[in-house]
C-alpha cells in the first residue's frame, strides 16, 4: 500500500474513535445532571454538548469533534491526492472532498445551536443532509462510472459493489428523510423557551444523528475504490 492508502486507514481510524470517545464521554456526564440517560432517539446532539463557555476545560469536547469530524473529511483529500498521483479523475474527487469538509463544518456548528433557536436549527439540519444526500449521489454516478477513472483500473467487480453500499446508504437516508412524522416538528419545541416534547421517537433527533452515521459510512464506497 502507498503512504496515503495508509493515511487514509489511519484519519478513518482515528476519526472514528475520537468521535465515539467524546460522545461516550459526553453521555456519561448528561446521565450525571440527574436527566434521563441520553438516547440518540430522542436527544439532540447539541444536547449531549458539554461545552460551556466560563470552563475552559470544556473547549475540549468540542475540539476533539471537530478533529474527529476533520480526519474522516481528511480521508476524502487523501483519496484525492492519491487519485491525483494515478492520473484519475482529479476534479470530482476534490469535489467529493469539499463536500465532505464542507459537511463537517455544517455538523459542528449545529452541535451549537440550541433548539430555542429553532429556525436556524432547522436550516443547518436540511443543509447537513443536503450535503450528505449529495455526496451520496455524486459518489453513485461517478465512483461506478465505467468513463471515470480514480487509484485503481476500473473492475466491474469493484463498481457493482460500490453501487451496492452507496444504494443501501441511500435506503438508509431515504428512510431517515421521509419519515412522516416530519409534519409534527413544529410541535417538539416550544420556540420562546427550552422547553422540548419528547415524543419516544424524535424525528429531527434520529434525522441528525443518523447522517452523522451516514457521514461515517460514506467511506465505505471510498474505501473500496482506495483499495480495489
């Protein structure tokens, strides 16, 4: 394997783990506040969010995050980089990756933003899963793309796998998007105070917090192209 097939395995590693790390952290001490035990059914991620501006020592929790969300973006830049190097398709793998960092930034900021301000909540939530449901349908069309050539010569082995994952991520963001219960998000939150329905099964809650898991699972597909 080359340095930056390497690099990719590492930044996805790491990535991975900072980001269970901290939020096993973070759930662990929401528990301690005397709440109910955090459920990412239910819960926000802004809400497991320990960062509280006079403790310094809570800057730590949103750094690790944002690390944790910028190798797995990192990995995108490796992919490209190394793409560069076999000649590929250049362009749309830097495309891919400025999604992706793009899509880091969009979470992070949102683990801020309290549901009392639930219009900008809202925006930042659609723009996330626009980004992923875009990343998603340019990695469909282009990485199983006979015409487009990234590390590894086109195997129509390797293409009908990557459309395989990529189809079920989009089941799985389909499924997270067309919930019905979409209609009642106006009914979780009590706009002038932080004061939240908690229905068992909070739709936005699941929305976020499962395209953070699709965020995590675009690498996959990516993967299989680094390698195959």
């Amino acid at each position: 394997m080359s340095e930056l097939q390497y690099a990719f395995l590492l930044g996805a590693f790491l990535g991975i783990i900072l980001l269970v790390g901290v939020y096993l952290f973070e759930g662990r001490s929401f528990s301690k506040t005397g709440n109910d035990k955090y459920n990412i059914f239910r819960y926000f991620p802004f809400e497991i969010n320990c960062f509280k501006r006079n403790n310094k020592a809570s800057y730590i929790y949103p750094v690790v995050q944002l690390i944790g969300t910028l190798l797995i973006s990192s990995c995108f830049l490796f992919f490209a980089i190394e793409t560069w190097h076999n000649g590929g398709a250049l362009i749309i793998s830097f495309i891919l990756f400025a999604i992706s960092f793009l899509t880091a930034l969009t979470y992070n900021a949102l683990t801020f933003i309290k549901l009392s301000n639930y219009q900008l909540h809202l925006i930042f939530a659609v723009i996330f899963v626009c980004l992923n449901l875009l990343e998603l349908v340019l990695s469909l069309f282009f990485l199983t793309n006979a015409n487009y050539y990234f590390v590894n010569p086109t195997h129509q082995g390797t293409q009908i796998a990557v459309f395989i994952i990529i189809f079920i991520i989009l089941i799985f963001e389909a499924v997270l998007m067309f919930n019905p219960s979409y209609k009642r998000w106006n009914k979780m939150v009590k706009v002038d105070a932080e004061i939240f329905n908690r229905p068992r099964f909070n739709y936005l809650a699941m929305l976020e917090w499962g395209n953070l898991i699709i965020y995590v699972l675009n690498l996959i597909p990516l993967g299989v192209m680094m390698y195959f």
